[in-house]
C-alpha cells in the first residue's frame, strides 16, 4: 500500500471511529436525560407503563427457554423489571447497564438476590470481557434499538461467542417507529426493520480452539401480544435464537425462505394474487372461506401458515376478532409484520413450526389454515 492509500485508510478508519463515538454519546446523553426519574414509567418511555408491565413482563418471561440453575447475562438490565424474575431461578446473574444511576438503583432494588451481580458497563466497549462458552442464557429487551447498525453486528459476533453450545439469545426490540407516548426533545433511537436484525443474527457464527464452528438458529419470532392488545400495535418484536453446531440441519426452514418463499417469490405472489396474499383467489376466496367460520367479536383466532397476513387482517378488521398468525417462513411473517404497520388491529405474527409449537388447552375459539398441510411430511402431521 502506497502513502496516499494508507493516508486515506487512516482517514476513513478516523471517520469511523468518530461516528461511534458521536453515536455512543447522543445514547449516554438520552439516557441520562430519561433516567433522572428511576420509575417503570421513565424506563419504558410510557405514561401507561404500570398497567402494561402487568401483562408484558409475565408474557416476555413465558418465552424464555428453561434457566433454572443455569448463568444468565441481561444486557441493558435498566432499573431491574426483569433482574430480580431472572435471578429468582438462574444459578447466577450478571447485569449490566451503562448508566451509573440506573445499574446502582437496580443492584439496591434486587442486591438481595446472592446470585445476582451488577456492572456498570457499555456493551459496545473493546474492554468489556465476557469469557466464551460461558453464558446459557443472554437476555436483552430494548437494547439493540440503542445501538448503530455497526455495533449491533460487532455485538451478535461476541454474544454468539460468550454463548455455550445449546444456550439461548433473547432480544426484544421496538421496531419501524415509536411506541411509548413520553415527549422526547431529541430521539437517537434506530426504530429498524425486523428483518435486519434476523439477517443480522442468521449471519452470526463462531468457530472454536477446536475448529468446530456453530452459528445461531431462529426458534421463534413474534410480536408482543400485551402491545397488540393494549395498543393495536405490532412493531414490539422479540425473537429467540439457540446456538448450535452448524451441521445441524434446518434444511426445511432454508427452503422456505431462499428458495419457494424468497422475497422475491412473495412479491411475485403477491402481484398474482392481491395484496397480503400467496395463495390461489386471494382476497376473494378468503371471504368465502372465512364466512363459513361464523366468527363472533371478541374470539381468539389460530391461522396455521398465515403467510404475508393478509387473511388475518381480513378476519381482525371485518369480525373484530383477535387473531395469531404462525407461519415457518420468516421472510413471510417478515412481509406480514410490514403490512401490519398503521392498522390498528388485534393481529399478531410468529415464526413458528405448527408441527412442534404448544398453546394451553382452550386458548383458541377457532383454528385456520388454508396450503399449510400439503407442506408437512405425513409423519409429522398431527390434528
């Protein structure tokens, strides 16, 4: 390399740096401004926090994988809503915030826990030291949003390797635009679209001593179903992601999305058949089917393969009714979630696999489906 190419590398690599370090500011200045009142309230950015944290703690909680006896990492832990839940089972805690007055209200809020410690500490910083295959379960919710697009990617890499083989990511992020009603003078919050951060996660892989590499596998995607239901409001997201060894196989899902129902196979689907449809008749078959459900207001609905989401809004909008899609597709649900934006109805989305997913007993009034069976090997299909 010359001296005018290193010269310009030097520059380019300055720039770089000075724009972490202008975004790293802009997030410590918010949170400072937000956190001079250590409330639920000022933590969610919401008037109705109280009432919502009601219902969205225990369904976040729900979601977890089994952590009883195992070591947890909580990424952005703020003043503690979910510190002390966490540390009521886990073998150890670790949480972590990067402003001061935040991570010291939490420590005299759930100090109690002898399994839980607390850090003051920027995720995004080369000095923080994790060590690798030593974290069964990382937790994180509302965190990503606060990060640039850079650091969220440098973080997936690390994340995947202070993770053990087996253990779980879960993340929860407020995507395409705000959701609390708390008067901001300046707002730095990167309100993304869900499908960055899964290409993101998906691209996250780690390789061992041992030359073994593992890479992250999606097991769920889905909205939060306190926001749909308070609020209309689908872009509360929260995903979780096991690390596994990469020869495992998910060769099903990977047919999906980059081969019948790659993005340019949904638009293409969708210019046939209307939009918010994949399948034959659209709209209009929709219709008929659905008229035969006699649907009353205020019934839950269950759609096995929703697709792009346009037979839920259907039912949600002319039927008042509540509706889960579940589809295995996640450039699918992803289509669906951006169709949802605006809205304003009971619809929530989850990539989900119909052949292994569970609900209580007597959770649905009715179930859908409509091209989903035809999909499933005959062993794996159940009624």
């Amino acid at each position: 390399m010359d001296a005018s190419a290193a010269a310009a590398a030097e520059i380019a690599a300055n720039g770089v740096l000075a724009k972490l370090e202008e975004e790293r500011e802009a997030q410590k200045r918010y949170w400072e401004e937000h956190s001079r009142d250590l409330t639920v309230e000022a933590m969610m950015l919401d008037s109705r926090a109280a009432d919502l944290d009601k219902e969205e703690r225990p369904e976040i909680l729900s979601l977890l994988p089994s952590y009883e006896g195992k070591s947890v990492l909580e990424l952005g832990a703020g003043i503690g809503r979910f510190t002390g839940e966490l540390a009521k089972t886990a073998g150890h805690v670790l949480a972590m915030d990067f402003i001061e007055s935040v991570i010291k209200k939490n420590e005299s809020i759930n100090g109690h826990y002898k399994n839980a410690s607390f850090m003051c500490a920027d995720v995004t910083s080369p000095d923080l030291v994790i060590e690798d295959n030593s974290i069964d379960l990382i937790f994180s919710n509302w965190l990503l949003m606060y990060l640039s697009d850079a650091e969220v990617e440098k973080l997936v890499e690390r994340m995947v390797k202070w993770l053990k083989v087996g253990g779980h990511i879960f993340f929860r992020e407020s995507c395409f635009h705000q959701s609390g009603d708390s008067k901001r003078k300046v707002n730095p919050t990167h309100y993304r679209e869900p499908r960055f951060y899964t290409k993101v996660f998906k691209e996250g892989h780690a390789i061992d001593q041992s030359g073994n590499s593992s890479e992250l596998s999606l097991l769920t995607c889905k909205c939060v179903g306190a926001y749909v239901k308070n609020k209309k409001n689908q872009n509360q997201i929260c995903w979780l992601w096991q690390k596994v060894n990469s020869t495992e196989d998910r060769d099903f899902q990977r047919f999906l999305d980059n081969v019948q129902y790659k993005i340019s196979g949904i638009l293409r689907y969708e210019r046939v058949f209307g939009q918010g449809f994949v399948s034959t008749g659209g709209i209009e078959t929709t219709k008929e089917f659905v008229d035969l459900l006699d649907l009353k207001p205020g019934q839950k609905v269950l759609d096995v393969g929703c697709g792009i989401g346009g037979g839920d809004f259907y039912m949600a909008e002319n039927y008042d009714v509540h509706v889960v899609g579940i589809d295995l597709s996640i450039n699918m649900v992803s289509f669906a979630l951006e169709h949802a934006i605006g809205r304003k109805c009971a619809v929530e989305f989850e990539v989900a696999d119909c052949t292994t997913k569970t609900y209580p007993d007597n959770t649905f009034d009715v179930i859908y489906s409509r091209d989903t069976i035809l999909h499933i090997q005959e062993s794996r299909k159940t009624i």
